[in-house]
C-alpha cells in the first residue's frame, strides 16, 4: 500500500514517525531579555520614512538628469521626474500622515501603544498612496507634454528602489558585532 493512501478501515494515514526527524529539528522559541532586545535594537536601527523620502527625490533628480543628457530631450526629462513624483509624492503624503499629521499625534496622545490603530493607520494612508500614485500616473498625458513613456517607467522604477538603497545603506552602517 502507498504511503499517501489511508487505510481501507476509515482512520486517516499518518507519515510515520521518523519522516521528519532527519530534515528538520523542531526550533525553540525563546524569547530575548531586555538587554538583548536592546543590543538587538542597537544593532538594527529603524530606517526614517523621510529618509526614504530623500533618497527617492535624490534619485528622481539624478535619473531624470542622466535621461536628458542621454536623449537631449526635455521632453524625457519631464517624462522621468513626472514619473518619479508619481511614487515620491504619495510617499511624502504617506510619511506626513503616519508622523507628523494632527490625527496621527492626537491618536497617539490618546492611545499611546495602540498596535491596531498603528496597524490601521499603515493601511489607511498606505491605500491614500497606492490610490494617489494611481491618479497622477492616468494623469500623466495630459499633464506632461510630449509624455516619453519609457522615461514614465524608468524614473518610476528608479525611485521604487530607492527603498532598497535606503535599507541596504542603513544597514551598512550599522555594527555588525554581536552574538545575533
């Protein structure tokens, strides 16, 4: 009889027992001290929303830059800053509403360690993003003239990894000792 077929008496089929035992060892869960959660927070330090920012504007500029001096058409410069502004500007707006709007500090003030209203609020103005990023990119040929969709794209994509660029230099800097 195969292994995968259940008996013939109705009781469902089990894998025996030493199936796994090889492959994989069952991990612990053990929870840190306070004094490793703040070696552990020393170690990986949070990344700022508006350093994200930053580096998506920096970005924008320089790609839109290289695109003109590419082509020498202004046209692929406004086409890759245009691109770029569409997913710069709604993170701005995002960064804005999660830190800095008076809803965000009152809710704060009132509910302080509140994960679900934080939770809430990632998804509230994570979805004012995607729907702002939306509408200016359907509003991309009538707002930019002789619109270059390839450069549309490229200044899109190249502020999309600005993410990756804001992460992958935070963690360059942080110390790497420790047991973790």
């Amino acid at each position: 009889m195969d292994r995968l077929t259940p008996p013939s008496s109705g009781q469902p089929s089990q894998p025996p027992a030493d199936a796994w035992s090889d492959e994989v060892e069952a991990e612990v869960f053990k929870p840190l001290t306070r004094e490793e959660a703040q070696q552990w927070r020393a170690r990986h330090p949070a990344v700022s929303v508006w350093r994200v920012v930053g580096w998506q504007l920096a970005l924008m500029a320089l790609a839109a830059l290289l695109g003109g001096l590419f082509t020498q058409r202004l046209s692929v410069v406004w086409s890759v800053a245009y691109g770029g502004l569409s997913i710069a500007l709604p993170t701005a707006l995002m960064a804005y509403g999660l830190t800095a709007s008076p809803l965000s500090r009152a809710l704060a003030a009132v509910f302080p360690g509140m994960a679900r209203l934080s939770l809430a609020g990632v998804l509230f103005w994570e979805g004012v993003k995607v729907l702002l990023a939306l509408v200016m990119l359907w509003l991309a040929p009538r707002v930019v003239p002789d619109l270059s969709w390839l450069g549309l794209v490229a200044g899109l994509v190249v502020v999309l990894k600005a993410y990756w660029l804001a992460f992958w230099r935070q963690n360059r800097r942080a110390p790497q000792s420790g047991v973790f």
